[in-house]
C-alpha cells in the first residue's frame, strides 16, 4: 500500500517537474523536490522498492535541472 502511494507521489511531482523544465522556471525545483523527498521516504517504509525507486530517480534529475540552471550550488 505505501508502495502505491509513494508511486502517486511521484508522478505527481514528474507532472510538476515538467513546467520548471523549460527555461527561466527552474525555480520551480525547489517546490517539487521536497515533493519527490516525500515520496521517497513514503516508499523506503515500504516492503517494495518500485516507488522509492522512482522518486530517487525524480530527484537526481531536478537536482541535476536545478545546478544547471545555477539554483543549487
């Protein structure tokens, strides 16, 4: 069950991530973060790994986003 919600945490921070995507928004980073965080540590409490998985993979590619556009340093 935490495994489904971490997962619906995800793809709700993947559906956040894409308007910070484009140029001038990579602020917007630093609000779906701590979202895909959430979901992380929703799906580490969890037997399967799936949902921490994708929200690992959430994090390393805004993180990556966010110091290329200078936001994180």
């Amino acid at each position: 069950m935490l495994n489904i919600v971490s997962v619906l945490i995800g793809l709700v921070a993947l559906v956040l991530g894409i308007v910070p995507f484009l140029p001038f928004f990579a602020w917007g980073y630093w609000f779906v973060i701590p979202i895909a965080v959430v979901g992380a540590a929703i799906g580490a409490l969890s037997s399967r790994n799936g949902g921490r998985n994708l929200n690992l993979i959430l994090i390393v590619i805004f993180g990556l986003r966010l110091m290329l556009g200078g936001g994180l340093i």
